[in-house]
C-alpha cells in the first residue's frame, strides 16, 4: 500500500483500513508490539474535521504511521524489544515523533524490535516468506510496511537495521546522513553510529515523506554516475544476488546511464573491523548498567558483546575512531563528484527461520561513515525472495540520492 492509498481517504478511512489490514495478517506477522486503536481513531476523528476546515497540514496529515519500539511515544509503552525494561512508559514524544504529529500524521502504534535494537531476535515474520525473518533490529516496521499495514514506518540503524530489512522485505529503506533525524527521546546504543530512518513501499513515498520531515520542496528523479564498488568488505554474496545487482546495472547502461568499476578505497580495507569496536565498546558503555544487573537475560548476544566491549582498550578504541575517520575522509573525496555509489543490500535474500535476522556487513560502512544511503527492490531470487540494491552518496547528499534512487527505480522496475 501506497502513500498515496492512504492520504487520498480521510485520517479516519485511512486508520480503519490499516487497522483493517493489521486484524487480517498480525496472527502471523507479529508486527507490532503495542497498538494504540482507540487512541488513533480519536486523532483520526479531529485530523479529519481540520481536513474538511482548512485542508492538510502536510502530505502525511492522517497518514497511520508505525514506530520503532526505542522511540518515546508518550502514554504508549517503550520496551526495546526487552522483558527487562516491561511497563516503561514514557510521558514525553522523542523529538521525531513530535515532529510527525506536527505534521498531522497518526501515531498507530510500537512496532516490534530485536532486544535493546541488537541480534536477539523479534518475534515478527516476513510478510513475503513468513518461514523467514524481515531482518533486524528494525524488524516490525519494515514488516508492517510490506504487508501494507502502514504506508510508512520509523526505524532506526547502528549496523544495517534498516537497510537490510528493506532488502528482505522488498520494501524501500532510507538512513539518511547521520544527524539528520534528530535522536531524542530514542534508546541509545552506539551514539556515534546511530541513526534513524525511513520505510515506505517505494523511494517515491520515502522522498515523500523524507520532504514533509524536513521542509522541503518536491525531489523530482534525477539520473547520475552510478560507481560500483566491490562489496561487501567481508563475506560472499550469494549468485542471486550477485546476479541481480548486475542485471541492474545492464539496465541503467542500457537506459543510457553511466555506470563504471571502482577499486576500494585503501582506507576502506580496515574499516569494517574498525567500525565493530567502535560499535562494541560504544554498546557495552551504553547498556554495561543493564548488563550487571540482569546478566544475559538482556539477550545472550547482547550479553556477549558486552562482555567483549568492556575488554576493549581507550587506545584500541581511540585507533579505531581513527580508521573510521580516514576512511570518511577518502569517500568524501570519491563521492565530490556527485556520483551515487551502487552496492548490494545483504549478502543474499532472508534467512530461513527466525534465529537469525541476517548479517548487517553489507550495509555498516555506510553507517560507519555517516552517509545518507537507501534500499529498493532489485530483484527476486529462484524461491521468490527479495533482494534489494543500495546506493549511498557523500554527507549530506540526501536530497540528490534520492532524487538518483526515484530515477534507478523507474529504470530497475517493480519486482
């Protein structure tokens, strides 16, 4: 479902048709870790008067929206996805949420996340193969966008969590340059790497969306240079993915676009062990507290981590901050031109069952060097599966990679 589905009804059509949707499929999703019905439709109610009064207030005004469960939303619980932090309720919207309600947009509800935003799992499926996961940590709101249960959701990343469930729910991912969407009022894990991002049904609800959010005029599809690196820094893409990350790049060639091989840049080779201590010590700092109290009942991998990041040194920290730096520095230099820089999404399409919610590594140097980068279907792998293509671009060039993403999208088609 559309943007465009939703806001061509009133904010009270369009809140019983995602509560509609959402009485249909959450047996089997399990999108949503709190749904604040009542609440919604009386927002719907007041949203709809001012409608019929003096028009929208944005593109969004009566658009349901569902939010990560490490936002503030006041009077609705804000667990992190954790038995342990049961009966948090904040009185405070974080500053986004306050933001989108500025706009008129319908808060519906806390959409599930893996515990405290890391590996341990959510109990949520993907809604286009349920034997496997959406991804993680992001893993309700990239689901309840691809069931059609909201037209756009709120996720956040410190490592892929919202690229990658893009990728595995084909549905369009945005993490914008890192400060771009303000963080208050949102659980922490590693502050230097922690973003907040978008998910919509297709790049043209994410621009959207991404507009109204920030103030904007219009971002209308824009072709650019297209490099394509060789990616990821560790792992192995699987063939389908492989495969269909070249088949897009013959259709943008075959549109007439640019598109041309780079090397690594040398900074790069480092990095992604760089970025995980970084990660690892910023993490244990953030929940250390938690972690003494409660032991692994905050998540045995969150546990483990942990464990590992209090062991690291200030100067292995200090030398790994200094990786990350060089290695911003040097794709500053390779994105000057304005060109968008092409990679696969995820190794390959989403892991069967719900132990695992994939490996972020294709998606963390981005985060890493605090790049606006984006997720649109690509591709279906022989079981039916999606992949996803990401593109990213230099800081701060949020506005012209999505203007490159809606243009990318025309070319690579729906999948």
């Amino acid at each position: 479902m559309t943007l465009a589905d939703f806001s061509s009804r009133t904010p009270q059509e369009a809140v019983e048709l995602s509560l509609a949707r959402i009485e249909q499929r959450e047996g089997e999703v399990r999108a949503w870790a709190h749904l604040a019905a009542e609440s919604a439709r009386a927002e719907a109610a007041g949203l709809t008067e001012e409608l019929a009064r003096s028009g929208p207030r944005s593109p969004l005004h009566g658009v349901p929206v569902g939010i990560k469960d490490i936002f503030d939303v006041a009077g609705m619980p804000c667990e992190w996805g954790s038995p342990i932090e049961a009966g948090r309720t904040p009185s405070v919207d974080a500053k986004l949420i306050r933001r989108l309600r500025e706009l008129g947009a319908i808060i519906l509800g806390k959409t599930h996340t893996t515990a405290y935003a890391y590996f341990d799992p959510a109990p949520t499926r993907n809604p286009r193969n349920l034997a496997h996961t959406p991804g993680g940590s992001s893993s309700g709101s990239a689901a309840a966008v691809a069931d059609g249960m909201v037209p756009l959701a709120i996720g956040s990343q410190t490592m892929g969590s919202v690229l990658r469930p893009a990728s595995f729910c084909s549905v369009a991912g945005f993490k914008p340059t890192f400060g771009a969407l303000p963080l208050g009022g949102v659980m922490p894990f590693a502050p230097s790497l922690d973003h907040a991002g978008l998910f919509a049904a297709s790049i043209a609800d994410v621009a959207l969306a991404w507009r109204a959010i920030q103030d904007k005029g219009p971002i209308e599809p824009r072709e650019a240079e297209v490099i394509v690196l060789p990616w990821p820094l560790v792992g192995e893409l699987d063939d389908s993915m492989r495969t269909a990350v070249a088949s897009a790049m013959e259709k943008l060639r075959g549109a007439g676009w640019q598109v041309r091989k780079e090397p690594l840049p040398a900074t790069f080779e480092s990095l992604q062990p760089a970025l995980l201590t970084v990660m690892t010590a910023e993490g244990a700092a953030t929940h250390g507290e938690a972690f003494r109290r409660h032991g692994d009942k905050i998540g045995l991998k969150l546990a483990a981590l942990i464990e590992k990041g209090l062991a690291i040194s200030e100067t292995e920290l200090a030398d790994a901050r200094g990786v990350v730096q060089a290695a911003k520095e040097s794709f500053a230099g390779l994105a000057a031109s304005g060109a968008v820089i092409a990679t696969p999404a995820a190794l390959g399409a989403a892991p069967r069952g719900l132990g695992s919610t994939g490996d972020p590594c294709c998606n963390a140097p981005w985060t890493a060097l605090g790049s606006p980068a984006v997720t649109l279907p690509a591709a279906r792998d022989s079981a039916g599966l999606p992949l996803g293509l990401q593109l990213s671009a230099g800081r701060d060039a949020d506005d012209a990679l999505l203007a490159c993403a809606l243009a990318c999208e025309s070319v690579i088609g729906s999948v």
